[in-house]
C-alpha cells in the first residue's frame, strides 16, 4: 500500500490532546467536553449540530442555536483557537436576490465548506419542509444566499472541497417530513451552484443484523476530507431501539473520481453516546457530527459534534489510523 498522503491546508496548532493511556479506542473525546455549552448565549436552549472551519489566524462557524421559544436559527461565531467560542447574540440573515427563495422560516444543522476563494454554507433549510439551502461568504458577516439545491424533502447537504469532474459535488439525505426510515445518501453534481443534477446513490442504512447502529437511516457528516487512497466520510446512523432513536457516527472511504461508489466502511461505530452529555438532554442519546478539522502533515482530525441536541463536543482522531480500521472493519 502506497504512503497516504492527505490533502488540505496546514493546521498544527488546531485543536488537539492526544490519546489517553487507558483509551484502546480509535477515537477519543475531548477531556473539556462538552465545549460549547448550552447557554453560552443569553438566549440560547441548546447550541449544537454546528460546522466550524479555519478563518483568518484562528476558526469562524456557523452554529444552530436554537432559543428559549425553542426556534432553530443559525448564528455566526469566532473563535482564537476552535475551543472557546464568540458567538453572535443576533442571528444570521442571508442576503437574497429573490424574496422567494430568501424568506426565512428556520434554519439548522449547518455544515461550511471552503471551495476555491469563499465560504460555501449548507443547511437544512424550511421552504415548504425540510431542503438544502446554500450561500457563500467571505468574512462570516454577510452571507448570500443562492437557490436551494434540491425539492423538499431533504436533509444533511454536505458539499465536497474541491469540484469533481470540474462540477461542485454534494452529498445529501433525500427525506420526508418525519423520522422515519427514509435514510439513503447520495450525491449529486452542478455546474453554476444552482442546477444540481446526476444523482447517484452512495449508501443506504445497513442490515440490523450486519450493523445495528446505522440499521434505520444514515447521513453524511463533515466535509469528507481527502486523501490518494479516497474521500473519508464521517457520517451518522441510527438505531431504533426499545427505547428510541440513537446517534452514533462511523466511516467510510469513497471513491476519489467516482465518490458515489463506497470503497470500505465501518461496522462499528466511532463514537456513540456514551457520556452524560451525550445521553442526557433535549433528544437524549446522540452523537452527531457535523464539522472537522485535520492538519495534513500530523494526521490529526477533530470532529465536532452535536450531543443529546443540547451541546457540542469534540472528539479526536488519526486519519491514518481511522482509514485504515475502516478497511479491517469495513461491511462492503
């Protein structure tokens, strides 16, 4: 096997702790965990199932907050060094050339990408249910917002850092307006960010059997990163238990030209609910990620995710490490 070589700009000094001694997993939390509260806004119920990037000489995001009338909003914040967070009081507006498409109903879980020379934000946008909305920035302060990518209904839109066959990619979970077992991903091509076509189906939900945690529906995560063995996706799954839904999160490798075909994925999960944070809150029993951050030369990966849709925490990895567990565990 080739030496791996990951792509991406340099980050050594993103956030990081290294492997406790007694941990034996592939994965590992954050001993600060959870790091963002859910009150760090005064108006603030719960912060979590947010994206964060690197910006300027630290981090910029964009957090579902949703407040004390329980509204799901999204809310731009800084941050020096991707742990402690400044995030705005005011809630973020797009600009819109159509009111149409423009007019907010609510926004959340939202995932940023950069591609080329901006900020390109996703999220689950309300127009007549559940759809992928799409806008750019360049400085987190004004966003424009550009056509929805797909009908209602849709969730989880997850956009590629780098155009695929020279047409912008995104992987997305095609829904219905409850949480039933209507769980595929799959990707999907434009030229121009506005027409979104060639859609192919990437994974669907495994056999309870085979890898119950992912059994019911699955979704993608953080932006995949890549590498010359293939994109790694983070991405979510969930069991219907005896006692509700849970959240747990593995991976996958996808294909680096044709990234709808799964080259390996997981069998067991990463990270599952496991700690209080995580099993305690508004929808207890989740573990959702949403945003990553790795350094190209260490390995290193950080991925945020949602916890009982309350908090964010923040787990810790080696991509070397985690492609290649997925190969030895992998269900394909």
């Amino acid at each position: 096997m080739s030496e791996l070589i990951i792509s991406g700009q340099p980050l050594p000094n993103m956030p990081w702790e290294e492997r406790p001694q007694d941990c034996k997993h592939v994965m590992w939390r954050c001993s600060q965990n959870p790091i963002i509260p859910r009150d760090l806004l005064p108006t603030s119920n719960s912060i979590f199932n947010s994206a964060v990037v690197p910006f300027g000489n630290g981090y910029a995001g964009v957090f579902r907050c949703d407040d004390t009338n329980r509204r799901m909003a999204l809310h731009a914040g800084f941050s020096p060094d991707g742990v402690h967070w400044n995030i705005n009081e005011t809630p973020l507006r797009f600009e819109c050339d159509d009111a149409e498409v423009g007019e907010w109903v609510y926004g959340y879980d939202p995932r940023v990408c950069f591609i080329e020379d901006r900020y390109y934000v996703t999220w689950c946008n309300g127009y007549h249910g559940p759809t992928i909305g799409v806008a750019w920035t360049t400085d987190f302060k004004t966003f424009h917002q550009l056509e929805n990518a797909f009908l209602p209904y849709n969730r989880n839109g997850v956009l590629f850092p780098r155009k695929i066959n020279g047409r912008f990619a995104m992987l997305s979970r095609p829904s219905d307006t409850g949480h039933t077992p209507f769980g595929d991903i799959f990707y999907s091509e434009s030229p121009d960010m506005c027409f979104w076509g060639k859609h192919r189906h990437v994974m669907a939900p495994a056999p309870f059997e085979q890898s119950a945690w992912q059994c019911m529906k699955i979704g993608a995560g953080p932006v995949p990163i890549e590498t010359n063995e293939g994109w790694l996706l983070f991405y979510h799954g969930v069991l219907r238990s005896c006692n509700g839904y849970v959240y747990s999160f593995g991976s996958a490798l996808l294909d680096l030209e044709q990234p709808w075909k799964a080259i390996y994925r997981s069998g067991p999960y990463l990270i599952a609910p496991r700690e209080l944070y995580e099993l305690t809150g508004d929808v207890p029993n989740v573990c959702f990620p949403c945003a990553s951050l790795h350094d190209p030369a260490t390995g290193r990966v950080a991925v945020y995710y949602g916890c009982a849709d309350t908090v964010t925490g923040l787990a810790f990895g080696y991509i070397p490490e985690i492609i290649e567990w997925t190969r030895k565990t992998s269900i394909i």
